[in-house]
C-alpha cells in the first residue's frame, strides 16, 4: 500500500435507530432520554460479546462494526430479544424499538471514523426496517441463509436514498417459532447447522517464529476456502468468519457449534533453512474424529509454486474425504429421515455397483433427491450418469434413448447451475458413447477448469483421449489427477482410462496390473473384464483370456462383438482391430 493512501478493511456494519424518537422526545424528553440509557446500558455490551466494535453512539442512534457478517446478524436478533423483554415490562407509551440495518462493504477508516458505501448502505437499510424488525442486504442474505433458524423475506431492489444503483434487501422474520440464536462459550452465537455438509477452513498457525510464513499460510488457506467455493454441494465458510479464530482459542467442536459447520480443516507451517513443512487434517466436529492428516516438506525455491501445489493436493483430498463421510454418514441415519442430500448420498455407492436392481434403486433415490429439491443440479447429473450406466447394460429400451435421455439431463443440470462440474462430466460421458469425441473431450475439460480436483471428470477425459489414441496426453492427465487426488472414491473411472491408454499405447502387460486393480473394484462392470480378456488375448495366455470372457458373458448373457460394436469405439481402425482380435483369441462369440 502507498504511504499516500487510506487504509481500508471488509466488514460488515450494523446500524440502529430508535422508531418514532422524536415523538417520544416531544412527549416526554426527560423520561426518554432516560430510557434510552437504560436500554443503551443493557444494548450495547452484546455488541462487544458478539464481536463486534461500537464505532458511535450518536442521539438514539448505533453505528457497529463486525469482522463476521454472521455475528453482526445473530447480535441484532439477540438486541431485538432484548428489546421486547424490556419492552414488556414497560408502559406502552414509553416502549422504544430500534431498526436495524445491517451490510457488509469495503470501506476506508482512520482512527475515530469508517467511510463508504458499506456503512451508508446499512444507514439507508435501517430506515426501511420495521420497528422491533431486522433488514439485510443482499450481500448479507448471502452469507447467513442458511445459517440462521429465521425466514428472510426477499423486498427486492431497493433504491436507497443517496445510493446511486439498487440494492436488494431482505425482511428478517423474527416472528414464529425458530426462537432465539443459540449462544455459545464466550458469548458467541451458535449456528444452525446447514442440511448440507459445511466446513471451515481455519487460519494455518504458524509455527517459525518467522512473520513471513503468515502470509504464505494465509494465502494457502485463502486458496483452499476459493477452490472449495466451487463445489456446489458444499456449504464453506467464508474466510473473514473463520479468521476470527487466528486470535481467539477454541476448541475444534466448540468452533464447529459456533460456525455451524459439520467439518474443520486446520493445518500448520514450520519453516526450517530452506525447507517448509505444512501439516493439514480434517476433522469431524461433531465426534471429534480425525479424518485424515498428512504432512508436505518442501523446498523454498518458488513460494508461489509450493503454495499452488498444496493447495491443489489439500482440495484434491478434501473434497473426496468430505464425500465418504458423508455416505457413510446417510448410510446410518435413519430411512424416514431422509432428505435431498440423504438421498442424493444413499445413491452414489448404488450406482458403483453396475447391477440392475442397484441402478432402479440409485435413480429412485435421485427421483427423489429432485423432488423434494427441483434446483438440484448434481442430482440430475447423477441421473445423466445412470443413463449412461442403463446405455452400457441395455437396462432401460435401446441404447439411443438412454442416450438421449442423459444429454438432455446433462442439460437441464447445467441450465439449474453452468457450474456445477458433475453436469459437465455427465454430458462428456453421453458423448462419449455417441463416439462424439470432441464434445466430450471439451465438456470434460470445463468440468476440470470449474474444479481442478473433479476426479471424475478426470476419469472421463482420460477415457476419451485414449479412445481417440492420444495416450502420451491421458497418461499425463492420469499423472495429474494421482498427484492431485490420490485417496478418491471415484478413483476407479481414472484406472479404466489408464488401462484403455495403456491398452492403446501397445504396452500390454501394463495393461493387465491397471485393469485387475480397475476390476477389483468395480468387479459387476463388464467393460473391464472385456479389456482384460482382449489383452490376455493378444498377450497368447488364453486360458485367462477365456475366463475373462466368460465372466462378461456371465454379467452379459447375449454380449457378443456384434454388439461390442453398438458402444464407444476406438476413433482409429487400428485400435478397434486390436481389441477385437484379442476378443476373438479370447473366445468372444461373433
């Protein structure tokens, strides 16, 4: 920052006024003058055991200021409480309500004093509160929808006296039967945990004494939170709420109950000579689990470098573990208790499984999920993706409409959300059987550009390429997504593609350790028992050629290469050749 120019911060600002105080004045001005004391005396300290900072008191009014936009929100439910406790027991007379306003902006501060529109639009919210009522910008709306227990109702655009664009408010409801925010240790509000899974990413400490290694962490963290953002299904706390916890010690379920967020990443920096270690775990916060940990020792040559790669390799496994929890986590929860996200849950093992009752059972489940949440856009996915399954197998009519019926699904998810990667992953997949090679190359690929550790995209695109005989490029995008995400679940779309190419490329008794790993777990899927009885084939060990094959003739009773043919094929003759010649060495009927 210049010498020449003002500091600025994001915050976020309450502003309260008293309804109707110059009425109150005229009737009785020193009675409330002595009220509002009386009500200042009890109000203001909950700003200061919220979090927050009063910045003025002027006439009936109160200017506060909050580094957590969730603490500001919970503060003013927990003043207008207040408020109608002292009320009650008040003449009706001389009851006071105050209006609040409540923003989150940049704004410039010097010692005294905050400047800007974050604070002028707050100013501006408040006028247009109710008495005893709560109004929000938008921008706060966004950060505590679903972490409060209240129904906002949307006022739309507003155009705020002295602000020059409109800005979008929302009506705290108070009235109902949410009741009060919880209050957790040390004053701080509890949050309602979200139906989705939540996280925080918590600041790394650092451990070096060196005051350098701070912002290294920071922007790791900073990176982390952004890339997590990305993936719709996950509900991630911002970064200046989970801050707050850089200064302030709490233990990890205590945080978790405070934020509301189901898991917490934390981690560490020890810089030692030319070396940085980072330590990162996952914790769950309602047993206290740990869910993984690792370490990464590096060499301080390029910060930059070091600091995009662990970010890569934290996300890269975060996100999967989040998800296996999660599974796990529906797997025990009780059948009547189920919601979208149970549901959507219950449905991805089943969908693994490549049988057809497991199929009829994981679409039902993914009915459901949209049912009861039409803007689901993974959901409908994973409903593209069974398509596909049904395609493969013949479970659902001919393989056309199964077909058709994923692009189409494919589309409607990516209409509900361009940016949600599953969408585009299951549109590269109906491409893909189409043998519509550069759609489904492109499609995978804007999965991979939404969230680079979408693994599953990953797998699909290292299919298309070795289809297509680019093995060099899918052998090194199967290196990436190792480097990036080697504990996946979905690891298993990575392992055929690495056969395929491998396949391709000629190097066959590579081919057989990849493909055995690729049927060891996904052993009721056809395709990889075909790979390896073409390859067995090819290699002249036909006794395992011949068991391979009748192990997809056993999933498959009618398969034969005539309908081998009606899937993807290789996009070169010589590749197509070569399978089929292993398949007929195998045995394969025509």
């Amino acid at each position: 920052m210049r010498s020449d120019q003002a500091p600025r911060k994001l915050a976020a600002f309450l502003v309260a006024d008293i309804a109707g105080y110059s009425a109150l004045m005229s009737a009785d001005e020193e009675g409330t003058v002595r009220d509002l004391k009386g009500h200042q005396h009890a109000v203001l300290p909950m700003i200061s055991q919220f979090g927050g900072h009063v910045i003025d008191t002027a006439g009936d009014g109160i200017l506060a200021e909050f580094s957590s936009v969730l603490n500001a929100v919970t503060c003013a439910i927990a003043i207008q409480k207040e408020m109608e406790q002292r009320n009650a027991a008040a003449e009706a007379s001389r009851r006071m309500q105050f209006r609040i306003g409540i923003n989150q902006g940049d704004v410039v501060f010097d010692d005294a004093r905050v400047y800007g529109d974050g604070v002028n639009v707050a100013a501006r919210l408040q006028t247009i509160a109710e008495a005893g009522g709560i109004c929000l910008s938008g921008k706060v709306f966004d950060e505590v929808q679903e972490r409060i227990k209240f129904r906002c109702t949307d006022l739309g655009p507003q155009q705020l006296k002295n602000i020059p664009y409109p800005v979008r408010a929302y009506r705290l409801e108070l009235k109902g039967d949410a009741g009060a925010a919880g209050i957790g240790l040390a004053g701080v509000p509890l949050r309602t945990m979200s139906e989705r899974p939540s996280i925080a990413v918590l600041p790394f400490a650092n451990l070096s004494g060196d005051p350098e290694q701070d912002y290294f962490g920071d922007g790791i963290v900073e990176d982390i939170i952004s890339a997590l953002s990305r993936l719709r299904w996950l509900f991630v706390i911002a970064r200046n709420s989970s801050d707050s916890y850089k200064s302030r010690a709490a233990g990890l379920k205590q945080i978790g109950r405070e934020l509301g967020v189901r898991y917490i990443s934390e981690g560490s920096i020890r810089k030692a000579g030319s070396r940085v270690r980072i330590t990162s775990q996952l914790v769950d916060t309602e047993n206290g689990a740990h869910l993984w940990a690792d370490r990464f020792d590096r060499e301080l040559t390029d910060i930059f470098a070091i600091q995009d790669e662990v970010t890569a390799r934290i996300v890269g496994i975060l996100a999967p573990e989040v998800t296996a929890a999660e599974m796990a986590r529906a797997q025990q929860s009780r059948p009547s208790s189920v919601n979208a996200w149970d549901a959507y849950l219950r449905a991805l093992p089943l969908m693994r499984q490549h049988t057809k009752p497991c199929y009829e059972h994981a679409v039902a489940l993914l009915k459901t999920a949209v049912a009861l949440s039409p803007d689901f856009a993974a959901a409908y996915a994973r409903l593209s993706a069974c398509s596909i399954q049904a395609a493969y197998h013949g479970w659902d009519g001919p393989s056309a409409d199964s077909v058709s019926r994923a692009l189409q699904l494919a589309r409607h998810s990516i209409a509900l959300d361009a940016e949600e990667p599953l969408a585009y992953d299951a549109l590269a997949s109906a491409h893909q059987f189409s043998n519509d090679w550069e759609k489904a190359e492109a499609a995978a690929k804007q999965a991979i550009a939404l969230f680079p550790a979408c693994t599953a995209a990953y797998g699909t695109l290292i299919n298309v390429l070795a289809f297509q005989g680019r093995t060099d490029e899918a052998l090194e995008f199967y290196a990436q997504s190792e480097k990036t995400s080697p504990r996946d679940i979905d690891r298993s779309a990575r392992l055929i593609g690495l056969a395929f190419a491998l396949f391709v490329a000629g190097r066959y008794e590579e081919t057989i350790p990849a493909v055995e790993q690729y049927v060891a777990l996904r052993p009721s899927w056809y395709g990889g028992h075909l790979l390896l009885a073409a390859t067995l084939g090819l290699m002249g060990r036909l006794a395992e050629a011949s068991n391979a094959k009748d192990r997809v003739l056993q999933l498959l009773p009618q398969y034969n290469l005539r309908a081998a043919r009606n899937g993807p094929l290789f996009r070169r003759p010589q590749d197509q050749d070569r399978i089929f010649a292993g398949l007929r060495k195998a045995g394969m009927p025509e």
